[in-house]
C-alpha cells in the first residue's frame, strides 16, 4: 500500500512522539473521528480504535479474506488498507449487516446453511458475498465461486457457503425484489 | 449439491437443527482468544532460531532492555521448564542449543505489539550453526541425536517407548499370527513404499494465548485458543509445579482446531513472561508465518507396507513398518504413532500381521495431533497398496476388499472381536461404488482413447477406520441445573470449536428430556472453575463419551423430578412418565407437573417447598479400554469404531497434470445421525482437507531444513475453486449398542483416506501408481512424462522425469 500518500489534507499533530492524522469517515452509519498514525491498517482501526472485533485477522498479508469489509460498495481486506485510506468512506462491516434488529437474509441463509463452523472467516465471507450481490444481484455460480475464492475457510469445505449464497440471491428476489 | 434425504427415527436426535452458535458468529459477537483483552495487557513477541540445530553461544538483550515499553526479556537462562504432552521433552525456552527453526530462543513483552517487535529486532544472539539432523533415516543411524537427554526424557510409561541413546521417541509394535510362514506359503507377496509430507492445520485463528500469572500467589489464569483447557490445566500444573486447581484456563471461541491446538502450545511461554512482567497479563499470538513454522504440524511419514496374498484374493500376511518424521519434538506425535500399532492394516481381516511404528525425532518443525491422527497417513498407505496388490492379482479392487474385510467374528490388529454393533465397513463400501456407478477398471485401451481428448477421467475408492485414540481410563462429565423457567442449563468440559459438539449434545439431552432443543442453555465458552472435567477434545470421542454423560445426566434429573413430583401427586416416582417438558401421571392425564413447576423445588399453595433446585451429573469413563501390550500390542484400544468409504471420481488433464475432483461419495457407519445438518458439514470440510492433502499441501524444507513455504502464498490450501463439483453423504446406521442412542463419533473421519480414494482413481486414469503424496499438477506431469508405471518419489530432483 502507498505509504507515502499524500497526507497534507488531514490535520497533522504530534502525540508521545508519533505523528498522527485526524480521521474521518462513517462505519455502519456512524460518523467516526480518531486521530491515527499514518501508517495504521484500517483493519487494526478498526478493531483496536473504534472496537468492533467482529472483522478478523487470520494472515495480515491480504492472502485470506478473513478482515473483509466494504468500503465504498467494494469488498476489501483491511489488512493492507491503511486507515488514512479510508478519509470520508462508507464502511461497513459484520457489525453492521443486521438492520433494525433483524438479521440480514444472507445471516439467515449463512445460519440454515450451517455455511459455518468455527466462525472466524465468517464475518469475512459475510462481507465479500453482500459486496458482490450489491453490485450483482444475479451472479452465476462461476462468478460466486471466482469472488468467494478470495477467501479462506478450513472448515466448512465450502458447499454449505456457496449453497447459503444461493439461497439468499433466491429468496432476495422474491422478498426484496432484487 | 444433491444430498439424500435423511429422515430420523427420533423426534430431536436427528433433526436438523441450526448450530446453536450461529447466530453469535454470523453477526460478529462471537468473541474469540485473538479479540480479548484485559487491563494492564502486554503484547508478547518471539525470536525465533534461524537454524535447525544451532548452539547457542551468546545472547545480549541489553540494547532491547533499555527499550521504552518493553516490560520483559526472557532467554533460555531464565528459566528451565520443560513441558509435553506424553514426553517432557520441549524447553519452553531454548537453552544451549535450538532443535527447529521455530524454536523460541528469546521473547518480549512490551507495551504494545511494535514495541514487542522491535525490540526483539534489538535483540544480538550469537549461534554456532551445527549439522541438522534432516529425515527419519538419517535420525535411525542416530549419529547426532537431537535430543542427547533422551534417556532422563520424563515420559507417560508403559504406553510409550523412547529408545535408549536414538532419535526414536517411541517405538510401538504389534504382531499376530505367523508372518514368515505366510509369507514363504502365499501365492504373492508385494511390497511397496508410500510417504506423504508433513502438512499444516490452518486453523484460520493463529495460536493465541494471555496468561496471568499472580505473583502473590501459586495463581495462573490462562485464556486460551485451545482445544484441551484440562490438558493445558494439567500440564501446566506438572510443568511449574503448582495444583492444578492453581491453574484456571478460559476457552472463548476457538477458531478453528483440527488437533493443531490439542496440546499445550504458547500458554507456558506467557506464563513466563507473566510472572516476568510482575503478574500483568501477557498476550502472545503467533503471526500465520509462525503458525506455519513455529506451531506444530502433521508429521511427515513413510510406510513400507509388505503384503501377501493368495490367487483366490485371501491376503494372508501383512508388515507394515511406518516411521514418523516428528520433528523436534514428540508433542502428541508419539500417539500418532501408537495408533498405528492397532489400526495401521486398516478394516480388514488378516491373520499373520505385524507392525512396528516409530516416532522419530529430526530437527524439523515438530509434529501433534491432526484430525483423524494417524489415519489419514497410515490410510494412504495402505488403501494405495490394497488397489495394487488387486492390480496384481486381477481381481476387482470392490470384489478384492469385500472378500477381506471385517465382519462379525473377525478380529482386529489388536485382537479385538468385531460384532454386529460394531458397524459394518461392507455396507459403506458397497453404498459408495454404487453410487458412483463402478463397474470395473478401465482398459487400456480407454485410457488411450480418452487420453487423445487431453483429459482422462478416473473412478477410485477406499476404507476407512478410526477409533478415538485415548487413554484407557479416558473420562468426561456432564453437568444439568434447571433454571427456574424450566430451562436446562448444561455445563460440559470439552471445547466446540466448530465441529457442533454443544448442538449435538443438545438434541441428545432434549431427547431425553423430551423438551425443546432451545430451552437447553449451553455455551461454548469453557472455564475450568465451573465445567465439569474432561478429558482432551480429540479423537471424535465426544458424541459418544460426552452423549453417553448427557444420557446418564438426563436421566439423573428425569429422575429427580419424578420423585417431587411423586410426592405432589400422590404416587409413586415409578408410575410416572415424561414428556413435552412435563411428568404426568398415564391413567390420570390431570396429574401432571410442568417441569418448570418443579425446577427449583415444588412450592404447595401455602407457600411450604420440596425438593430444591434441580441438578443432576453424569460421568463416563472409557468402558474396558486397556493398555497395548508393548510387544505384541493386543488389548482393547477402541471405545468404538467408526468404519468408513469414500469413492470419487476425477478428471485428470493430461496437459497440465490438474486433478478436477468431480464427485465424492462418502459413506460412514455412523449408528446413529444426531444432526443430519452438523454431520454434513464434517464430510464437506473433511473431504475438502482431505482433498488439500491429496493434491496440494505439504512442507517444503531446503537443505538446512529451513521452512520455504511458510505463508498461504506458498502454502496454499484448497479454495472455493478446488471444491468438488459433488459430494453425496450417505448415512449407514447400524446402531452401536453402548452409544448414545446408537451413536459413534465421525468428526475426524471424512479427512481420511480422501487421498488414497484419489490415489486409486488416478491409477484408475492413467494406468500409473503414484506412492508419494501430493498429487501435484507438477507430480502428475513429470510422472506421465517418466513413462514409469509407479512413481516412487516427486521431489522434483528425484523424479524419474528428471533423471
Ligand atoms: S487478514 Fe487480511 S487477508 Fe488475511
Ligand atoms: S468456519 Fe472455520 S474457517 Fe471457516
């Protein structure tokens, strides 16, 4: 990632040392301001800055998909995001997939599926597949599986996942009109 | 996708219910050891050795020391503990010299990560690099022993056998019959090698443990990503010579375990690191470049399988000599290695055997416990040999394993007799070739014919075996309390990290109970303090140790409610039955009692109560389990045997040398379903590892036995694209008479001999037996270009292609 980019925009101080920037951007229709060093990932933002554990870590390289979030409409792995990267995003992540206290269709599918086992590269299945239906409610199974290998599951074998995938396409249509 | 369709014989053991943990993960609550974090905690980080074996000549820390943030330094003169599972062989810091190229030679804990980190950067060690020991020949010649101690090793006696001044951790053996005599009598006798490489667990959480050692006290709190939290209480308690009532170990969720986390891994490192630190807690994670090279693996390993047979296709006599490469240290690899002594000839019934099977130490990344340990190795071989020894003979590889597997009356390796309720491998085998339409070998011929369409198909197929391996006193336990609206809270000591266990055990209590599977309140999270002890969560053990300890709880409270609800009604406890969460009276449907009327003691209407609140225990031991006899390793290794068949069919690309996996039909004798849903989720995840050890994993070590391939870059595992395009589970229930509602365990099972079913198929297509494992593109292409009929060895200078 560019550690370079050109930070002049945000406002520059200097805390025990480190030079920090001031962030700003939305997370799950939050609006967020935090002071961060440059050189954070937006992963470790936003796990150790704002608190939300449900993206996880598994490699740190950008190789598993397990940190998965969407930023700006597009599946990322946060990992190899910096979070000055991400000034003035829309993010969205595990945490926010469930509206109005009701689990999204594709939780459900995930859940009636058994699309999961231990858990910790579901959150980051979650966020790739709701990023690709978005931009394609119709996808064939080709394209599931091409956006879907991006991701690492050790336990599941995958079937359940790509079975819960489409299950949700069907059943949003017909309940959402997709 | 297409699944047959199960239909239960009971109303919840069976059923498909959704995992009870579902919604937590799905929706990011679900925390796991990774996202904890406690007042005051430091961030740990390790040197690792840069060599195999290297003598530690000097370490100066005096530049990170005066680092800011860094709270504490430890090498190996810090401290002398030595831990393992079965032999004390592992220093938890080296001291004088190192064993792998993970070997943790110097840690920090520090503020923050960065800190941590680079301080260990400031760290200076001078090593006096020495020759490694580098693969199990090498260590029998024994000329450098990686472990000089190895005769003082304290070790589990009587079960394991470290051999004097050798590399052999543990050698074990069986034997039955008159091997020479059949042998010298039998119409043929083939003999053949087979080897696979160590291979990675990949749980998708890293190793991760915080400890918080009080220093005012003998106090250690440990919180854990691990798959054993008594184990680790037990051990630790050997190891830092405190009680084990000292120790208390939290399990949140687990991110995935397969055996990778069965031991005891980083949790005495932080511990160390703990007490240094003044008792903060200390946090130490392994990056996923140390899970690969610093955590343990599979072993690698090679069998020499000898077998003897008869014209007629009666094998006669089998010798199997397997050694393990371990590594550096025995960890749970020398259980592995146990195993095969009583499982080693696979299902079938053969008189004249003999085994001998040696854990070995070289100075590689170590080796423990991986889903089906033992098995899916020795499996490998053995299948592989069983479709070549039917080659030989002419006979159909179906016809040939039906006329040599067990049934009732036969015995295993062991001496164990099979019954009618210990399963029937026949049946599996038989489900799995019928579906995938086997009707006999391709010939010549049709292999020419398809090959000029640049892809070749192939069928293939194998058995499978497994018993739990475990102790023979092996126990777990079960606790039930009723909360005041009739729900039952249920406490066991064993881990669900993934596999469904607190959901199976569920449906196996609301059966008995016969109340709905939701009012069964169970958690995933273990805390030594509260649940009850259990053994280690391995070895497929659970359904039928842990069912069997919900049967007995179950009907402990079923029972105590009877007898208040006994004296409400005005009867006696025995005319009372139970069901949908109430105790009635049969000649009297008024005389009944909900079970929530009851749970914290019956109340009359005067306000007077009896009974109390309810709560109930059951307790299971492993049932006429005994130790093997070292020199011919008869006894009773087994609770229970799980048989098992997979058959699949593939396409080989003849160009390229790509396996395509197109259909997987698996078969278990699994007694009993207790979810149909959890049970297919095994076999898809199990049949896919099993497929990324057949076709892609393993370690590759360059000549200083430095790990070359420690990331997913280099060390892929399967994906969604490598998933087969069909797999068919089929459920055989012949009802095992001593498990929970007829039920074995089958967690492990699918794993296994998925690469012989592959081994066999791809024989099937290209006329060609390969004996190494994986079945890389590259190996399959080198291997058609070598015009060999047998490939032997695919390290790419070793290939006959390259010669
Ligand atoms: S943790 Fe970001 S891709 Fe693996
Ligand atoms: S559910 Fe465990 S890694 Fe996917």
């Amino acid at each position: 990632m560019d550690n370079n980019k050109d930070c002049s925009m945000y406002t520059e101080h200097v805390d025990s040392g480190k030079r920090k920037v001031t962030l700003s951007l939305t997370v799950n229709g939050h609006q967020v301001v935090r002071d961060v060093d440059p050189s954070m990932s937006l992963l470790h933002f936003l796990r150790d800055n704002i608190k939300l554990f449900g993206t996880k870590e598994a490699c740190g390289e950008g190789e598993c998909g397990a940190c998965t979030i969407i930023m700006n409409g597009k599946a990322v792995t946060s990992c190899i995001v910096l979070a000055v990267e991400a000034e003035g995003a829309q993010i969205t992540t595990v945490e926010g997939l469930a509206k109005d206290g009701k689990l999204s269709i594709l939780q459900e599918e995930f859940i009636s599926e058994d699309a999961l086992q231990c858990g910790y590269c579901t959150p980051g299945f979650l966020m790739s597949a709701r990023a690709l239906l978005d931009s394609n409610p119709n996808p064939s199974d080709e394209e599931i599986v091409e956006v879907l290998s991006g991701n690492l599951c050790r336990c599941t074998g995958y079937i359940p996942i790509l079975n819960a995938v489409k299950r949700t396409i069907e059943r949003e249509q017909k309940e959402l009109g997709r | 996708m297409a699944k047959a369709e199960y239909k239960s014989k009971y109303k919840r053991v069976g059923q498909r219910y959704d995992r009870k943990d579902a919604r937590e993960k799905v929706t990011g609550q679900a925390v796991y050891t990774y996202d904890l974090e406690l007042p005051g905690m430091l961030y740990a980080r390790c040197l690792l050795s840069p060599y195999a074996r290297a003598k530690i000549v000097s370490i100066d820390t005096s530049k990170a020391k005066a680092l800011p943030g860094v709270r504490a330094i430890l090498t190996g003169e810090d401290s002398d503990i030595l831990v393992g599972l079965y032999m004390q062989d592992k220093r938890v810091l080296s001291r004088g010299v190192t064993r792998y190229q993970g070997d943790v030679v110097a840690a920090v804990a520090a503020e923050d990560e960065e800190t941590a980190e680079r301080a260990i950067s400031l760290i200076d060690v001078v090593y006096e690099p020495l020759e490694p020991v580098h693969d199990v020949d090498e260590a029998l010649e024994g000329k450098i022993l990686v472990h000089e101690d190895i005769n003082e090793l304290k070790h589990y006696v009587g079960v394991f056998f470290p051999q004097k001044d050798s590399n052999i951790a543990s050698w074990n053996k069986s034997k039955k019959g008159d091997l020479e005599k059949a042998f010298a009598e039998s119409d043929l006798v083939v003999e053949n090698d087979f080897s696979l490489p160590a291979v990675a667990h990949v749980p998708m959480e890293t190793h991760v443990s915080i400890v918080q050692a009080d220093p005012f006290s003998n106090k250690i709190k440990i919180w854990s990503s691990a798959q054993s939290p008594f184990a680790i209480r037990q051990i630790m308690a050997d190891s830092f010579g405190v009680s084990e009532s000292d120790v208390e170990v939290h399990i949140p969720y687990v991110g995935g375990g397969f055996g990778g986390k069965a031991g005891i891994h980083l949790e005495p490192l932080a511990t160390l690191l703990s007490k240094a630190a003044g008792g903060l807690p200390v946090k130490v994670r392994a990056t996923r470049e140390q899970e690969f090279n610093q955590l343990p693996t599979r072993a690698g390993m090679r069998g020499r399988i000898k077998t003897a047979a008869n014209k007629d296709g009666k094998i006669t006599a089998m010798q199997a000599v397997y050694d393990w490469d371990s590594g550096a240290y025995a960890d749970y690899g020398v259980n592995v290695g146990k195993t095969a002594v009583y499982s080693g000839i696979g299902p079938y019934s053969i008189e004249n055997a003999c085994i001998d099977s040696k854990t070995i130490y070289t100075n590689k990344v170590f080796s423990t416990a991986y889903r089906g340990f033992g098995h899916l190795e020795t499996h490998w071989s053995i299948e592989r040999q069983i479709d070549i020894l039917s080659q030989k003979l002419g006979i159909d590889p179906y016809e040939f394993r039906m006329m040599n597997l067990l049934e009732p009356g036969d015995k295993t390796m062991s001496g164990e007799v099979i019954t009618e309720s210990s399963g029937n491998p026949k049946e599996c085998l038989t489900a799995v070739v019928k579906e995938i339409g086997w009707t006999g070998r391709k010939t010549e011929e049709e292999r020419q014919r398809e090959w000029k369409t640049g892809k070749v198909r192939g069928k293939g197929f194998a058995m499978l075996q497994k018993a739990p391996a475990m102790p023979a006193n092996t126990a777990t336990s079960v606790v039930m309390q009723m909360n005041g609206d009739g729900h039952v809270k249920m406490m066991i000591g064993a881990v669900d990290m993934g596999q469904g266990a607190i959901t199976a055990l569920s449906q196996i209590a609301a059966q008995e109970l016969d109340m709905p599977i939701e009012d069964i309140e169970i958690s995933a999270q273990i805390d030594t303090r509260s649940n009850p002890y259990d053994w280690n969560t391995v070895a497929s053990k659970l359904t039928f140790l842990g069912g069997n300890a919900v049967v007995k709880a179950s009907h402990e409270l079923l029972h105590k409610m009877k007898v208040i609800a006994g004296q409400v009604l005005r009867t006696d406890p025995e005319n009372l039955l139970h069901a949908n969460g109430e105790i009635y009276h049969p000649h009297n449907p008024n005389r009944r009692l909900s079970y929530k009327d009851i749970a914290l003691g019956y109340m009359y209407p005067d306000g007077s109560g009896i009974g109390g609140p309810l709560i109930a225990s059951g307790s299971v031991v492993a049932d006429g389990l005994t130790n093997l006899h070292p020199e011919t390793g008869q006894g009773n290794p087994a609770a229970v045997w799980t048989f098992g068949a997979h058959a699949v069919e593939i396409e080989v690309d003849v160009e390229t040398g790509s396996v395509t996996v197109l259909k997987v039909a698996s078969a278990f004798d699994v007694g009993q379903v207790i979810n149909e849903k959890l049970i297919y989720g095994q076999i898809c995840g199990g049949v896919l590892q099993g497929l990324g050890s057949a076709l892609l994993e393993g370690y590759k070590f360059n000549k200083d036995e430095k790990l070359m391939n420690p990331s997913f870059t280099d060390n892929k595992i399967p994906t969604m694209k490598d998933m087969p395009v069909e797999i068919v589970p089929i459920y055989i229930e012949n009802p095992q008479h001593n498990g929970p509602l007829g039920a074995r365990g089958v967690g492990e099972h699918p794993m296994i001999s998925v690469p012989s079913a592959i081994g066999n198929a791809v024989y099937d297509a290209l006329g060609i037996n390969f004996h190494v494992l994986p079945l890389s593109p590259e190996a399959i292409v080198l291997g058609i270009q070598s015009g060999k009929k047998s490939i032997l060895c695919t390290d790419v200078d070793c290939l006959p292609g390259r010669l």
